[in-house]
C-alpha cells in the first residue's frame, strides 16, 4: 500500500494558472516600455519578450499536455 500522495493540490493549480498570466503580462509591458521609449539597447527588451514567452509556456511544455480551463 502506497502512502504517498502523487496528484498536485487544487490550490497548487489555481496559483499556477492565476499567477503565470499576471508575470507574463508584467514581464510583457515592461519590455513594450523599455523598447517604445527607447530606454535600453534592443536585446534587453528583445530578452524580457524572449522570457516572458518561455515563462509562459513553461508548464505546457513540461506538462507534455493540453492545458483547459
């Protein structure tokens, strides 16, 4: 008999899904500001799109499965 619980919390889930699409958008209008005023060389804001992207599908990718809400 195993006792070890493998399933993820429900509220591990609701962070996840809250939490990803508020730091993908931050990280978003951060790099949107950085390149319209001009404030810092291209590949910086060029990095923070670049993160934001990979952050953002992180969890799908690691998951290997489609992802409904």
């Amino acid at each position: 008999m195993d006792t070890h619980q493998t399933e993820t919390p429900v509220y591990w889930d609701a962070l996840v899904f809250g939490l990803v699409p508020f730091i993908v958008l931050i990280l978003i209008i951060v790099s949107w500001i950085f390149s319209f005023y001009s404030l810092v060389p291209f590949y910086v804001s060029g990095g923070i799109a670049l993160a934001a992207t990979l952050f953002g599908g992180y969890t799908r990718f690691v998951s290997g499965r489609r992802v409904t809400i």
